[in-house]
C-alpha cells in the first residue's frame, strides 16, 4: 500500500456571496499533490486558479466562503481546522509565493526583519539562530554576499532580486508545501528561466511539494510533474504533464495548447478559442465550456460526470478527443 | 546595485532644503522651540509670580524703565507684567499645549484608523460613523463645551483638544491604511500567519505614516491656534498662567487707547510661531509625497 498524498483536495467548492449573486469562484474542484511532487495548476484570468491556493490556506476572506469539499493535508481535514491551528500550519507547513515580487516585500522593513520575523513566527528560536537561517535560506536561494543582502532594503533589490528574498522566506521554515502564484509573470524570461531552475532544485533537494498557478503552459511543460487545468472555476483535466500535453482530451486544454507560438507554425495564423471566459454569476449547469466549444453538443447542456479515460488521466467532457 | 549611496534620510533633508522659506521656517520654529524650552532660564521675570509684579509698573509701553531702572523692551501689561517674559512664558504653554494634544489625538486617531481599515465590517461603520459625527460638529464649539463642563486647566484643554482632532487622523490613516492593506505584502504577512496585532502595528502602520506627518505638522498649528482662541475667550487656562491667546485678550481693551503692544507682541508670536508651522508642514507634504517629486 502506498502512502496517502500529501495535499488530497476533494470536491472543493468556494463561493462569494456579493449582493449581485453568488460567485462560484471555485466549483468543485480535486486534486492530489504528493510528497516532493509539483502540480501545475492551469487556467485563465478568472478561472479560480488563485482562490484554490488562497482556500488551501485559509486565507478567504468574507464574502466569500468555502462551502464544501475537503482539504486533507498530511492526514488532517484543513477545512474543520479552528483559527489557531490553521495558524500553526500556514507559513509553517504550507507556505506561499506571490505573483508581483515589487509588492510582496514590505518596503520599510530591512530584509533580515522580515524573513526572522517569518521564522520566529514559528520556532521559538533566538534571534541569532534565526538570522543564521535567513542566511542559510539566501544562499539556497542564489542569492550572493548574503550578510550583505540581509541588511539591504526593497527598493535596493531589482524584480528578480525580490523573488528570490520571496521565495528564501517561503524556504526558510522548510515547508511540506510551497504553492506559487504565478511568481514569474512579472519578470523577463532569462530570470524566469533562472528562478524555475532554482525552485526545482530546491524543492527536488529538499522533498517539497509544489503547486505552480500559472496560466503559462510552457512553464509547466518545463517543470511539473501532474498538471491541472480549471476553466471558470471548474476542473476540467488532470494528468501527468507529457500526457496531457501531448494528448489533451479536453476541446479546452486542446486549445489552451493551440494558442501558444510554435516554431512548426510559422507564419501562419495561431489558433485562438473564441468568445470569452463566461461571467462566474451568470453560470447555469452544464458544462461551463459549452458556448466556445468546437465539439458542443446538446447532451453539453448538463454537467459532465468526472471520468478515468487513462491510468492517471481524469476529465470532465462529453466528448473527449481520443 | 544600491538604488542611491547616501542613505534615504540624507536624501530626505537635501530636498527639504530646497525650499528656501521652508528652511526660514524651520530655523524659525527652532528658535521658537528653543524659546519656549529655555523660558523660565532667558526671561527676565517670572511671570506667573505675583510678587514679583509691580502694579505701578502696570501698562509700561515698549523700552521704558521701571521705578527700578529695570528696561521692559516690550513693555508690560495691565498688572505690570513683563510683556517679554510673559510671551516667552505663553510660547512654552502654547507649544507644550499644541504638540501634546497633538501626539495624544495622533496615537488615538492612529489606533482606531488602523484597527478600523485592517479589520472593516461592522468595527469600521462603527468607528467611521463617530468620526462622521464628530467631524460633522465645528471644533470650536466641541471643545467650547467640552472646557464648559470640564472647567479651566492645562489638563482640561488638552483633553478638550485631543477630543476635537482624533477623528481627523483617524479618517486620515484608514484612508492610508485601506490602500496598504490590499496590497501583497500584507496578504504575504498573512500567509506567514504573524499575529494580527504585528500585521497591523509593524507592517501595516509604518506604510500609513508620510500622509499623518503632514497632517499631525499641520494639526499642531490648528490645535496651538485653538487655543489661543479658547483662551482668548476666557475658556482655556487660568488668568495666572496666561498663554499667548489670553496676553492677546489682557490687552485687547487697551487696544484702542493707544497701548497696542499689550495685544500686538504675543499675536506677532503666535503669528510667527504658526507660520513658521505651516512653511515646514507644507515642505513636508511636498518631500513625502512621490507625486509631486522631481
């Protein structure tokens, strides 16, 4: 018998209750990452890619509200978990790293306060020892003249500078799990490049799973292991990543991987998805994919059941490419 | 690497001094402070001990002697008290008046803003809506009634001042504080799980500050004003301690007799001491604020 995945996320629903109607912000949606693992999370603007991240972490905040679903973490049912222990948890266990590196640093704070403060927030260490593991998270990393750095501002470090400081103080409390909101679309490709080779290093070296949010199909051909794709809240497909890429069978991930530039398809037009992502208030039963796809048919009209095709593979679609 | 080599707070004085009359003002209001600490060591009397006035010294205009020989340079009022050590004496309280209510309402308004933006729902209606009201009210008549009720004393005034101004800092720093709040490393605090109070007074506080010091450098010039004007109404300190609103008032009847000075010194202090206020609070706004930076 194999050991339970880390993250096992089961049928999660979240949902906004605004005064204009209730916002299926995520519905139902499962996933698994496992130990040391990297899951890439795939979706468009809006898709509900972020809010899952935020509801493993407990971090929605009024309206909205997780209505149902389970979140087992290492075990433990995050969602009937009180205030204090979600607490314990967050920032310790599960850490997280955000998408807009010049706005995730506080700008009057030095760097050594705020990763100490980040380790002292969990271990009952001195500030010595906690300082010595700031440094220790810098060089992990890639950050050269730590001690110099340690003592250094925001507003000293360039975009890619500021990543690597997110990414230290998510490191510094050795984490089961780092989930990563699109950390690298605000920066340009060469330190793109450098920051997923480290965070794969890293969490390779140290045993730490990943859930990479991005809407950036390249960066997860590169860097995943399992892939999962949401569209409008909803999960829509899920495997490892060489299949799904090679053989999507969602119309959706089919073309999510159409839009991207290739080299083979020079010169002539890309393919794009026509339409637009549906409005998340307005969303009947159904598949939510329905009124911009190729293969909709009436039987569209209710909600596909979730289905195996492959080993591994899973998928939500009436009609799945073969 | 290093974004500028002299530190931010080099950087800060080198653009306040660019401003010429900001610099008179702040070497004004210098003066004015060190006046006002140094009071009862340069004055050439002690102005609230009676038995060192002299009635028949009553009403001395500007550079006459006493019986004595002693020179008043600015003169005496109606109880023969220096007019000189009297303003000097005035400064002291109006200062000491105006910066504590200040740093006072500033704590209270600081608090109750930030407690309101971080946690919203129904604590911040109800905080925002007492200061609504509170705002609502003139602060002259607030503070009137307030030292009514309370009766006369430096302690009373300040509280009647700190009453009046806590609501403007608190409107300012949630505003300040409200558009902090939704920004990453807030939310980046959060998901380390930092307790609420460090979140809010460590991370969150420091970012609100730049607008609340110019707001708290032009607050200390309303509240000194204020004041004044209590006291020149006969509300705010007691006759044998006069600030420089009640040496305006002691002369005021005399005014039109001829002997101006009376009136004129201590309103020429005041008037200096809230100019020299507002030049450095008006250089400020312009040095804190990255809209109006070259």
């Amino acid at each position: 018998m194999t050991e339970s995945p880390l993250l096992q996320v089961e049928g999660l629903r979240m949902h906004f209750f605004t005064k204009a109607g209730i916002v299926k912000a995520v519905d139902d949606v499962s996933f698994t990452v496992g130990r040391g693992e990297i899951l890439g999370l795939v979706g468009e603007s809006g898709s509900g890619k972020s809010m899952t991240g935020y509801s493993v972490l407990g971090l929605i905040d009024p309206p909205g509200r997780i209505v149902d679903g389970r979140i087992l973490f290492d075990g433990t049912d995050l969602t009937r978990l009180d205030a204090a222990a979600w607490r314990r948890i967050r920032g310790n266990r599960i850490a997280m790293i955000f998408q807009d590196p010049m706005m995730t640093l506080n700008p009057v704070l030095r760097i050594d306060t705020q990763i100490v403060e980040a380790v002292r927030a969990h271990a009952d260490v001195s500030r010595e020892t906690a300082l010595s593991r700031a440094r220790e998270a810098l060089v992990r990393v890639g950050i050269a003249s730590p001690d110099e750095r340690l003592r250094a501002y925001p507003h000293q470090f360039s975009g890619g500078m500021r990543q690597r400081v997110a990414i230290a103080i998510a490191l510094v409390n050795s984490p089961d799990l780092i989930i990563a909101d699109e950390p690298t679309t605000a920066l340009d490709v060469t330190i793109q490049g450098q920051i997923l080779f480290e965070m794969q290093k890293v969490c390779r070296e140290s045993g730490t799973a990943l859930i990479w949010i991005t809407h950036d199909l390249s960066v997860i051909a590169g860097l995943a292991d399992e892939v999962c794709v949401m569209y409008a809240g909803r999960f829509v497909e899920s495997g490892p990543v060489a299949d799904v890429l090679v053989r999507p069978m969602h119309p959706y991930t089919r073309g999510l991987i159409d839009s991207v530039p290739s080299r083979n398809a020079r010169g002539r037009p890309l393919h794009q998805i026509p339409g637009m992502t549906p409005s998340l208030l307005q969303l009947g039963s159904g598949c939510a994919f329905r009124e911009r796809c190729a293969s909709a048919s009436r039987q569209c009209g209710e909600s596909p059941p979730l289905r195996e095709p492959a080993p591994r593979r899973k998928l939500r679609c009436f009609h799945p490419a073969p | 690497m290093s974004y500028s080599s002299d530190g931010p707070w080099a950087r800060f004085r080198a653009d306040f001094a660019e401003s010429r009359l900001a610099m008179i003002g702040l070497a004004l209001l210098t003066m004015v402070i060190v006046i006002g600490l140094l009071a009862p060591v340069i004055s050439p009397q002690n102005p609230y001990d009676l038995a060192q006035l002299d009635v028949m010294d009553s009403k001395l205009a500007p550079g006459e002697n006493s019986a004595e020989g002693k020179t008043y340079w600015l003169g005496t009022d109606d109880q023969g008290r220096d007019m000189l050590s009297g303003i000097f004496y005035g400064l002291r309280i109006s200062l000491g008046v105006g910066i504590a209510s200040t740093v006072l309402a500033l704590a209270a308004g600081l608090v109750l803003g930030l407690v309101a933006a971080y946690f919203g729902g129904w604590v911040d209606t109800l905080i925002m809506r007492i200061v609504d009201i509170q705002l609502s009210f003139p602060a002259i008549l607030i503070a009137l009634i307030l030292l009514a009720v309370l009766g006369q004393g430096v302690d009373k005034i300040v509280i009647a001042l700190v009453t009046v101004q806590w609501a403007y800092y608190a409107r300012t720093v949630r505003s300040a504080a409200l558009v902090e709040r939704q920004k990453e490393y807030i939310e980046a605090a959060r998901v380390l799980a930092l307790k609420q109070g460090r979140i809010v007074f460590r991370h969150l506080l420091p970012n609100c500050l730049p607008p609340l010091i110019v707001v708290a450098t032009v607050q200390v010039a309303h509240a000194i004003a204020l004041e004044a004007t209590l006291s020149f109404l006969g509300l705010g300190l007691p006759i044998t301690e006069p600030s420089l609103g009640l040496l305006i008032s002691n002369g005021f009847q005399y005014l039109l007799s001829g002997k101006y000075w009376i009136s004129f010194y201590p309103g020429l202090a005041l008037l200096l001491t809230i100019m020299a206020i507002n030049l450095v609070a008006d250089q400020l706004r312009d040095v804190l604020n990255p809209r109006l930076r070259k």
